[in-house]
C-alpha cells in the first residue's frame, strides 16, 4: 500500500509534538530538581547566533500545523510573532496543535498533492514547490530541525534526556 501525503504528515507531526511536550515536562523538571529560573531554559540557545529554546518549541509547530494550514492558500510565511515566555505557554501551544492536527483527514492533505505552493519572507525571497514537496523537503526538515535543536538546547543544559525521549511515542504494529 503506497504512502499517502496524509500519512507521512499529520501522523509524524503528532508523534514529535507529544514528543516535544515530553521535553517541556522534562525541562519544567529539572528547573524544579536544580532551583534553576525557567527563563534559563525558555531563553536558552546553543550559539549566540541561533535562536532560543521558546522559538524552537514554537517553530516545530509553525512547520507542523502552520505548514499544513498553509494549503488551502497555496503560501506560506513563518510565523514572526513572539514566542510563548513559559513552559505553561509553549505546551498550551502543543497541546492546541494537537488538537488540529487530528481534526485534518486524509482525504483532506491528500487533495493538495500537486496544488502549486510558495514559501515567502516578505516581498524579497520566495521559493515555489508542489505542496507535497513543499511539506516533505521544506517543512518536514525545519519540523525535525527545530525539534532537535530545541532537544540539544536542553541536553546542554543539563536536562536528563535520551534518544527515547527525542522520538516519542512510536507507531508500532
């Protein structure tokens, strides 16, 4: 039985944002078990040149929900609002992309294969796709991007994770 478009998204998408609000638990955790402010996680970056722990959280969403909301449009710009400031916020946020997420049907994402789609920065950048190749080799990757950073964030300081926590709850047979 071939993949559909439905199934590579929106059940991998769920999977990771579990996953992610896992870390947030984890993270909530630590700051509790070490006395250590919140904000030095929520605020927390790997380089001074990336963003924050809060915006990684809110981009796996923004490749996730937002992507897929994106298609009926045929365009897509990242969400440029600020990011959630607590770890009550950022899993308010999860938990809201959750609940859309399940409401999409496969019949649904499946009617946009082939539809013309264009990610655009303001007026001066954009990139035209297929909506299928627009998910898969431009939203798919950030999604992954941003859920792995946000885990690193984490892991450098200090929180106790490992790959199980990174991967979520598997879709096994």
């Amino acid at each position: 039985m071939p993949l559909s478009l439905y199934d590579v998204t929106v059940p991998t998408f769920q999977q990771i944002l579990g996953a992610v609000s896992g870390l947030l638990d984890k993270a909530e955790a630590h700051c509790a078990e070490k006395n250590t402010p919140h904000a030095d996680i929520i605020n927390a970056r790997l380089h001074p040149e990336m963003l924050p722990f809060a915006y990684q959280v809110k981009s796996t969403v923004v490749h996730s929900l937002g992507a897929l909301q994106s298609l009926p449009r045929g365009s897509f710009s990242p969400d440029m609002a600020p990011s959630p400031d607590t770890f009550a916020a950022l899993k308010e946020k999860l938990s809201s992309a959750s609940v859309a997420l399940a409401r999409f049907t496969p019949a649904e994402i499946n009617a946009f294969e082939g539809r013309d789609m264009r990610f655009s920065i303001k007026d001066n950048f954009h990139l035209d796709f297929t909506a299928e190749n627009f998910l898969m080799s431009f939203s798919m990757p950030n999604f992954y991007f941003h859920a792995t950073t946000a885990y690193d964030i984490l892991r450098s300081k200090g929180v106790a994770l490992g790959k199980k926590n990174f991967m979520g709850k598997l879709r096994t047979k």
